[in-house]
C-alpha cells in the first residue's frame, strides 16, 4: 500500500507543452546562456536590445493557448464545415489524385518539406535532381527548349510571359493582346500587372480581334477556359513577322495527347502542374511552369536549375544564371520572384516518373472519355455542346435553366460552373467516376446510365501529338512502389534539411514546421476544395481565414489583411500597389518615387520596379543603419513626387534600429506611405507592431514566421497588413468582390496551407509567441556572444545587441588565410549544417539566425564548428597548413575522398570529423564543391542523358 506522502500527483501537463515544442533552450538552459551574454534574465535581455521607444504597450492576448490536440480538435472542428464535393468547374484547377507514395513520402515527409532554397548546392542535390525532372517534364510537354523550376501560378506565370515578351519581342508596340479564351483569374493578374506599367491589355478573339502589328505579345489559352481547342500556328507566324511574341498557356494534362506549344512555333509556354497529383486546396499550392525557346533563356524569370560538374569531375546539379537572382539586379530586375513553388514541383515531377509517359496519357484519354461520355449524355438530353472538339471541359447554353441545374447538381453533390447567366460549363478529370457523370445527367434532367453509351474521341484529327514525350530513363523505371519509395528515399537522404540539422539562414527565419501544424493540410475538408467552390461550401476555411487575420491584424497593428500574396515578394508588389491605388485616389499619379536603403532585400527594388515605380536608393551608415540625413534629404528633393519608401525592420543587419520612428515621420511629413518588410516579424511578435511605429503597409512571410516550411524553396505566404485609410485599395479578385487588382490566381492565395499558421498561433497564443520572440533573440545574441572573440559581429545596437540575427565578418580571414566566406560555408557541410545566409546584406558575410526552435546543444554544435573553423583558418594563417590544400578549400569532403590514396596535408579523420560532426549519424554531401562557373558557361538543364549518370556514378 502506497501512502499519501510516497506518492505525489504531478502537475507536470504531457500534453501541454505549447512553449516547449517550438522553444529549443529549457529554462535552466536559458539562465545559462543568459549568464554568457551577461544578464540576469530574459526580460533584462530584451529591454536592452529591443528600444522602448518601438515596444508594445499591450501584451498580446487572444485566449490560453492550446493543447496540441485542442488545437487539432479545433482545427477538425472547422475543417468540418467545408463541404468538399465533387468539383468539375475546371478554370484551371482540376482533381488529381495524389499517388500515396508521394504524398506520404514527399508532402508529408519533412525531409522535404522542411529543406530550403538549394542556394548551396551540394547538399541540395536531392531536390535539385527532381527539380530538373521537373524542368525535362515540362520542356518535353511544352515542346520547348528551357523550363524554369516553377513559378507561383498560372495567371501569375502568365503575367511574367506577359513582360517576358515585352523586354524580348522586336516590336515597339506598348500593347499586349490577351485571348479572350484565357481563365478569367489569368486576364485579371495580367491586366494588374501591365497597368502600373502603362501597357495596353487588349483581351478578344484572337482569330477575328488580333493585329499583330499592335501589339508587343499575345497570350493564347490551349484548351480555352469553355473547352475549345485552336491551332495558334498561323497567329504565331502572323505575330513573329512583326517581331511580337507568342505565348500559349497549356494544360499540361491535355499536352500528353495535343500538338505541343513548341510545335506551334510558341515562343513561350505557361501553365499550372496542379492536375500533376497537387491537390486543388481552395486554390493553392501549386506549382506553374514556364518555358522558353532557347534564344530567349537568359532572360527568362524564376529560377533555373542546370547541370554542373564537382571538384571531382562528376556530374552534380546546381541553380544556374544565380546571377540572375533578384537581390544582385535591384531595380533592373524584371521579376521579382525569389520564394516559389519547390515542394509543389517536386510533387508534379514524381507523379511523371510515377506513372511514366504510358500512364499519363492513359490518365489523360480517361479524363477525356469521360468528356466524350458526359457530352452524349447531355446530347441526348437535347443540349448543344459548345464545342465540336474539346479535350476535358465542355461548355452548354442551358437558358433560364441555369440556377435550377446548378443546384440539382449540387443537391447531387456536384459542383458545376457558372458561365454567365445561361450556361454552364463542365470539366472532367483523374477523379471523375461514373457515377458522378450520372449524378450530373439526372442534375440536368436524365437517367441514364454509363453503360449505355460508347466513347469515342472529340480531340481535333490535325492537333494530334505526334512526338514523344518523357522519354528520359527516368520517367522509365521499373513500376514497383519499393522503386519509388527508394528514389524519393535516396534523393532526400542526400540533403541536409531542418529535420537533421539547425539552417541559420538570417533573414530566412528557418524555425520548427511542427508535425501537428502540418497534419491538417492534407485532410480533404482542406485540400479538396476547389476555389471558386460556392462560399457556403468553404464557410471553414472562411471562419480560418477570419480569425488569422485578426491574429495577424493584432501582431501587426494593421487594420485590414489581404491574405491573397503567394509569396513575400508578391505581399511588396501588392502592399506597393495599394499604396499606388491610394495616391491615384487621391489624385496624386504623379507619386512614384520609392525610396529604398542599398541594405534592403532585391525583392524590394524589384517589386517597386513591377508597380511602376521609381526606385531612388538610399545610404547605410557604417554601422548598418539607414543614414538619416541621406533619407532626409531624399525625401525632401522628391517630396513632390515620393510615392513611399521600403524599410526593413528590424534592419536587414540584424540590429533594431532607433530611427525607424523618424523614417516613418519624415516619409509622411512629405506625403508618403510606409512600406514595413515585414520578413523580420520573428524579432517583433508581441514585442513591437509595425503599425504602431508609424507604418502603413506590411507583408508576413507566413514561411519564416509563422511556421509554413520552406518547402525547399516554396510554398509561401505573403499575406500583407494595411492601416484603415488603404484597407479599400487591398487587391480584389474575380472570384469574390469582383474588384480589380488580383494578384494571385486564387483569391486567397495558397489557402491550404495556412492551418500551419493558424494551429501555430492557437498552441502558442499571444504569450507563447512572445516568448518565442524573446528566445529567438536570446539564442542570436548568445551566438554573437559565444563567436566573438573568434569573429567580428558586424552590427551591434548602441547596447552591444542584435536582434534575432547577427552578422559575423569573414572577410578578415580572406586577407589573412585566402579563406573565403564560401569556404567557410563548405566547410560547415562537414561539420554537419547548413551555411548561414552567405554575402547578404553585406558581401564577405554571414547572417545567423538561429530561430528560437533550436537547443542550447544544438546551437552550441553550431558554435564549436564555427570556432573549430577559425582555428583551421589560423593554422593557414600561421603556416602550420598549406594555403591551397586545406581543409577548408577542399571542403565540402565526400565519402569519394576516403577511397583511395590519401595526399593530402591533413588527416582523414580532420577532413571528414571536424567539430560539430556526428559519427553515427554524419551527413555526407552527395558531391564535392560544385564548379560555378562551368555550369552557367554549359547551360544544361534538361536531364543529361542515363550514360552520363553511369558514367558519373562510376
Ligand atoms: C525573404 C525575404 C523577402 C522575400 O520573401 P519571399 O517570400 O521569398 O518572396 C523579402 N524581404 C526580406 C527581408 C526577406 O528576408
């Protein structure tokens, strides 16, 4: 018998461990830390770094957080009251099924999921090699030359086709002729996009309405948005003889059994992957595509994965042209995309290698077998089909019979389109079962069955696909799962992503995607909801969408929020466009003059430059801060004309500066807006609100704050946060208020995967994501203090502190060693991590954040393999090691250089088990250091041909 002294209840909760999930240091491990940086507790800490004249005078408060299963309860809960029916509306989005494989293996696999931007290349070999599966997918479709590694999505792929051509075509014209075939989502981004830019949209049919003499472009929809298919041949000869260019957005799914783009003599060819297993998730993730002819590949947008050789020789991929990024070009960039679609292409390219070229067009006949059926059915009925020859989406005059047959549809459990007030259009697709063609007969008055009719094809005789497609041995393996399983296996075991290792990538906010915050995004109540699902069907998404955005309005200070931006990039194009609709409002066209600090992130210039705007650049001081008499004095010489300025905060060098009130101040003083890059919000949650500083417009990256994995390089949300006086110039859609200015295809962007920042917010609650920020700043700061010494921390506040990042400068160790910033960061593929953020904000550098999702062991592994490495590079320094053959410049070391004789000045054991590196569990790069310059002089970015995998692999 126990008594009651022996035995204790614990008030110890298992389930209630909100705060401890996504904050890595325990609180005995925080006093620690807070005793190496040199205060007597966390509050302390945060009063010295974060100035009281920016902090928040209310505590963040919206309820106790919750249990992770309160919060999948809720989330259950409101998943609930979507209705996810069947949805044959098409308009671009359409039923796929998502292989098993793939979603439990790649979607659901933070191996994946949680990977960043493969900016260093060898250890992203993994997800590079399937996005180049991905571009040889799309070329071979397309029948073009060059594909890009994915765009946002289809209207806004069509848009950057649209300036695309304008800085590619010969012809003078300022006008561009869009396919009045095109989905409606696509001709409202265009017409957003080209009007800041003084373009002309002319938006007809292109057989009875196009001049190619008027034009810079056309865009042409293949099949059209009702179902109609066209050979655009002789429009695209008409267009190249006066020198315009030729864009065709295609359906990749009909492109396995249609005449390719390129075929048509199309210069550009644009479209969605979703139908490749993406599910439709009220309107995104979803990966578009984009190729190009060959003449035109350099100045094609996004980026480009391409072929390369490592120090060894062997083949090894890398992102080429990475010139070409945004951040180098500023205002000369033509596009401002930095976040894409990674997670969502490589998800398309395994569904081509899943089911190879023979299952693809076998899907792809189905879908329009099922067209062919439904259309008979209809006929029969007495119902004309629009279209003679269609491949998936049909399209019928139904008269005054239209609300009737949609909602007998729907009683059916089957969403139709709306077309106008009398027809009603039908897309077909992987999903549609018989039933479901039967359900929609008896909708429009019929009761037949399936059986009762034979399918025969409607796909125009002379548009047939006569070449070949996915012909490369990969999209040709043995049709087992156990292949599958292990190609996706193998390519993410040559990664290094979050789930193995700490990715101090600064700015990038790289924190814990927690397993429960994940789990929604694939239940169907979510990701089966077609976007413009009638509103009664997505009232959970509806209640979702709501409360974040008045979670995120109360973390900001803002008023209003457009969750409509895909990415951060798009949120500063939208936020600027707002601010563009006030001034016009008010009569102030002539307000265009952007002022943006040289520190600033390149998407800044390049998103001014996309809204039309006239970027006028402003100094940094030498300690980091923006120079306040410079901006001064620019705000005064352009006070005419200031539109707004773009600031980052805290600053893109780690540091929260005093003056941010000021900027704000003088910017308004001469009648401009303030744009907040709100990238940095992990330093501010519950400590300071943009809005209160004196801000008007913000974007979130819900992908570095607010938990949405990086996905290797997308998805992302930029949703951005307004003050009251711009809430009515937030971007419209088609779709819902009917207003202009859309941005995205779907009116809420990327809806499916915003339970990720929204169970965030519920666990953590307004004290959880307080204490998240103050711990992101204790772990940066003791980072700062534990290098220094060792290095230099480039930027500190007046009171010696960074905010949640530190710059440290390598640049000392180039002059006195020869080492570079990018040895450095080789060299950490040794000790097991991924480099931080490399040469940005300043070159020579490296950005730190460690987020407050990392450990005190952890970030001290991190440490230890930082100081480990200034001590090689003293050794170079003092002469104990070779200037050229050193453990540095011969980092990263593969498991090739254990083989063999060994030559070099160092051991084996130092090369490949320097500090930081785990014995067991060691994470071998895939390749050596990937040769830049080769690459981009022999552009390959299509798969190389199998001979060459045996030869590398020999
Ligand atoms: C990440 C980042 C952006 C761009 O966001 P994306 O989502 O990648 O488009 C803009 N500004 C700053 C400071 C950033 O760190």
């Amino acid at each position: 018998m126990t008594t009651s002294t022996e035995f204790q209840f614990t008030d110890y909760q298992p389930y209630d461990f909100a705060n401890r999930r996504h904050i890595g240091p325990s609180p005995a491990e925080m006093d620690d830390m807070l005793k190496v940086i040199g205060y007597q507790n966390l509050d302390a800490l945060i009063d010295a770094t974060v100035p009281s004249s920016i902090r928040q005078q209310v505590p963040l408060t919206w309820g106790a957080a919750m249990t992770e299963r309160e919060a999948l309860d809720k989330l259950r809960e409101t998943a609930n009251k979507n209705k996810a029916l069947v949805s044959l509306i098409g308009q671009g989005y359409y039923g796929t099924i998502t292989p098993p494989v793939i979603q439990r293996n790649i979607l659901e696999n933070p191996a994946w999921y949680t990977a960043y931007t493969p900016y260093q290349p060898e250890i992203s070999q993994g997800r590079l090699e399937a996005l180049l599966n991905f571009q040889t997918m799309v070329c071979d479709l397309t029948g073009l030359d060059v594909a890009n590694a994915s765009l946002l999505d289809e209207a806004t792929a069509a848009a950057e086709a649209m300036a695309l051509a304008e800085r590619v075509s010969k012809s003078k014209a300022k006008a561009f002729f869009v396919d009045e075939a095109c989905h409606p989502q696509t001709i409202a981004v265009i017409r957003t996009r080209a009007e800041p830019l003084g373009w002309t949209v002319i938006v007809g049919n292109p057989f009875t309405d196009l001049d190619p003499v008027d034009v810079f472009g056309a865009i042409f929809q293949y099949p059209g948005t009702h179902g109609q298919i066209h050979d655009f041949s002789g429009l695209i000869a008409r267009l190249h003889q006066t020198g315009a260019t030729a864009t065709v957005a295609a359906d990749i799914l009909a492109l396995t059994l249609l005449k390719s783009p390129g075929d048509m003599g199309a210069d550009i060819a644009i479209g969605s992957t979703q139908r490749f297993g993406v599910p439709v998730g009220y309107g995104g993730p979803h990966a578009a595509y984009m190729a190009v002819k060959d003449a035109i590949k350099r100045s094609m947008p996004g980026r480009l994965v391409g072929v390369s050789v490592d120090a060894r020789g062997n083949r090894a991929y890398r992102l080429s042209l990475q010139t070409r990024e945004q951040h180098i070009r500023r205002e000369k960039a033509t596009s401002n995309i930095c976040t894409a679609q990674v997670l969502l292409a490589v998800m398309a390219s395994m569904y081509a290698v899943f089911h190879g070229p023979k299952g693809i067009k076998a899907i792809a006949q189905q879908v329009h077998q099922k067209a062919v059926l439904m259309a008979k059915g209809l006929e029969k009925l007495g119902y004309a089909i629009e279209q003679e020859t269609f491949f998936d989406t049909i399209t019928v005059e139904v008269g005054h019979m239209q609300g009737l047959v949609l909602r007998a549809a729907v009683a059916e459990g089957v969403n139709l389109r709306k077309v106008g007030e009398t027809r009603i259009g039908i897309s077909l697709d992987e999903r549609t079962r018989p039933a479901t063609l039967e359900a929609v007969w008896r909708a429009f008055g019929g009761a037949f069955a399936v059986a009762e009719f034979t399918p025969d094809y409607r796909l125009p005789k002379d548009l047939l696909r006569q070449t070949d497609y996915l012909t490369h041995p990969i999209f040709h393996m043995n049709r087992a799962e156990s292949e599958m399983t292990r190609y996706i296996r193998r390519l993410s075991d040559r990664d290094l992503a979050l789930d193995r290792a700490m990715i101090p990538l600064g700015s990038c906010t790289m924190k814990l995607n927690a397993t429960a915050e994940m789990l929604p995004i694939t239940w169907p109540e979510f990701s089966e909801i077609h976007p413009f699902a009638p509103a009664d069907q997505a009232l959970g998404y509806k209640e979702m969408i709501d409360d974040l955005s008045e979670k995120l309005c109360s973390v900001t200070g803002y008023d209003a929020i457009s969750i409509q931006p895909n990415s951060g990039a798009q949120g500063e194009y939208a936020g600027l466009l707002t601010i563009r609709s006030y001034h016009l409002s008010r009569g102030d066209a002539h307000r265009t003059v952007c002022l943006i600090p040289t520190s600033a992130h390149g998407t800044n210039p390049a998103s001014a430059h996309m809204a039309g705007m006239t970027v006028v650049p402003v100094k940094a001081r030498d300690n980091g801060d923006v120079d306040l008499d410079d901006f001064r004095e620019k705000a005064e010489k352009y006070a005419d004309t200031l539109s707004c300025c773009m600031v980052t905060y805290p600053s893109t060098h780690g540091v929260f500066e005093e003056t941010v009130r000021q900027i704000c101040e003088i910017t308004h003083a001469h009648g401009g807006q303030v744009y907040l890059d709100g990238a940095n919000m992990n330093a501010m949650v519950g400590l300071a609100r943009p809005g209160d500083i004196g801000s008007d417009v913000s974007h979130l990256n819900l992908h570095k704050t607010f938990c949405i994995p990086h996905g290797g390089g997308g998805p992302g949300m930029g949703p951005i946060g307004v003050k009251a006086h711009l809430a009515a110039f937030l971007p419209g859609h088609v779709a819902t208020d009917g207003r202009p200015g859309a941005v995205s295809a779907a009116p809420y962007g990327s809806p499916s995967i915003l339970p990720i920042s929204w169970s965030y917010c519920l666990m953590m609650g307004g004290e959880g994501l307080t204490q998240a920020t103050k711990v992101a700043i204790l772990n940066a700061n003791y980072i700062a203090a534990r290098l220094t010494g060792a290095y230099d921390v480039l930027y500190k506040s007046e009171a010696g502190r960074v905010a949640h990042e530190c710059i440290i400068d390598t640049r000392p160790l180039a002059e006195s060693s020869g080492v570079s910033v990018d040895d450095v960061a080789k060299r950490l593929i040794d000790c097991g991590f991924h480099a931080p953020t490399m040469s940005w904000p300043v070159a020579g550098t490296l950005m730190i954040e460690p987020t407050e999702s990392e450990t005190k062991a952890e970030i001290d592994r991190f440490c230890e393999a930082m100081l480990a490495i200034r001590e090689e590079a003293r050794d170079i320094e003092e002469g104990r090691m070779d200037k050229a053959n050193n453990p540095l410049k011969n980092a990263p070391h593969t498991v090739e250089d254990l083989v063999g004789e060994w030559t070099r000045p160092y051991t084996r054991e130092q090369a490949c088990f320097p500090p930081g590196a785990f014995r067991v569990d060691k994470y071998w790069s895939s390749v050596n250091r990937v040769d830049n310059v080769y690459g981009d002089r022999n552009l390959v970015c299509t798969c190389p041909p199998m001979s060459e995998y045996a030869e590398a692999a020999e």
